[in-house]
C-alpha cells in the first residue's frame, strides 16, 4: 500500500461532536428560556439534520451561515415565529464556539495521533470553517488543515478533496483517509483513488449503493495496527 499521508475528518472521527453540539444546544435554550420538548440531544439532531441538508442541498455558503439558518429553523419548531424576537447570529455564534470548543477527543485519538504524527504527514480535511477548527482540541497535530471555506465546497464534493491532495502533494494512491462520516468521506475520496479507513464507531451500516471503504475498524487502533505493519 505504501502510504506516505494520512488526512482524516476530524469532527466525529477524532472528537465528540455530538457532545459539543449538545452542550452548545443546552447554552441556547438557557438563553432563549425555551425548552426542549424532550432531550436536549434531540434538539440537537434536529438542527444537526437541517445544516447538514443545507450545505449539501445548495450552492456554497460559509458554514456559519449555514448554521445559523438551520438554528433558527430549529428554535423555531419550540416556539413557532420565535427566532425573528432572537439574536440568531449572537446565538449561533455561542452555539458553534461550544460545539467546537466542548467537543472532546475520542479515548484513542490522542495516542493514535501521537503514533502517526512521528511517522507521516496529517491533515484533517473538515466542512468546518477555518476559525472554527483553529478552536478545537487537536489542532497542535496538525502543520495544515484543508476546510470547506479554504475550497469553497463541502464534502463529499471532490473539489475539496482535491485540494487537500495539492496541499499535500502526494498521489492519492499514497494517502489514506481515515473516517467516521460514510457518505461524505467514503463517497468523496474513494472517487479520487485515496484509501479510506471507515472508523466506524457507531457500528452502522452502508447504504446498498454506497462504495466500500478500503478497511473498517472499530476505532483508530485499527488504523495503526494496519499502518505498523504497511511498509514506507
């Protein structure tokens, strides 16, 4: 295989992002004084469904954007109307800064990220924008990173793949990436030659159409097992 890079997508893959998005969603509707008709992780998901749909559905926005459209679509289905009473950009800016800054790394990203970095180069490749990733918890394993604002396009569009590969300047066939996100990871890279490692944490399973990932694990042990034994 003769892997000479490793990129990875990093909220979810490397960090809890649910665990960020849930404390940020608890911090909004403390100052909004609303309440989640259920658990606040639902809430969550709702607003989660709405960004992701609108980033993927329409031409390029920046992240921020995005999520404040899809925050105040949220907080609108507690309280009918209530966003226009709000200010959404104040809120969605509390919100991703906790979604960033709370989201802890997985028990073996730190251990696995140590072993990597002595022995190739890394790069996330994030729908993030660029100063929201500046924010999060790993940022010191990384000299580059290649984000959705940098290339205008969110995964799995190969354009930001693409330029992650140019940054790096090393042949797909050499770089393996390593995932938690299926379609917008497997479905992005495998097009452009790249392996993929699926980290699937969740245990979930592939829709029928979907291309195969190169290996699945369970987590990112098993991206260093299969490193520590490819030759380079």
């Amino acid at each position: 295989m003769h892997i000479k890079a490793i990129t990875f997508d990093y909220f979810g893959t490397l960090v809890d992002v649910d665990q960020g998005g849930i404390s940020g969603m608890k911090k909004v509707l403390a100052e909004t004084q609303l309440e989640a008709p259920g658990d606040i992780a639902q809430v969550y998901l709702d607003w989660d469904i709405r960004n992701v749909r609108l980033y993927r559905g329409g031409k390029y926005r920046k992240y921020r954007e995005v999520a404040q459209e899809a925050l105040a679509a949220t907080l609108d289905t507690l309280a009918p109307g209530v966003s226009a009473s709000l200010d959404i950009p104040a809120l969605t800016d509390m919100y991703l800064v906790s979604l960033v800054e709370d989201a802890a790394p997985h028990p073996d990203s730190v251990e696995v990220l140590t072993w990597l970095a002595e022995r190739y180069p890394l790069m996330p490749i994030t729908n993030m924008d660029s100063d929201l990733w500046r924010r999060s918890r790993l940022t010191h394993f990384f000299e580059h990173v290649t984000t959705a604002e940098m290339a205008k396009a969110y995964k799995p569009s190969a354009d930001i793949f693409k330029l992650a590969l140019e940054r790096l300047a090393v042949p797909p066939e050499h770089v393996l990436h390593c995932s938690l996100a299926s379609w917008a990871d497997i479905d992005g890279a495998k097009p452009l030659g790249m392996n993929v490692a699926w980290v699937n944490r969740g245990k979930e399973a592939l829709g029928t159409w979907q291309p195969r990932p190169d290996f699945e694990f369970d987590n990112l042990y098993g991206v260093r097992n299969l490193l520590n034994t490819d030759k380079h």
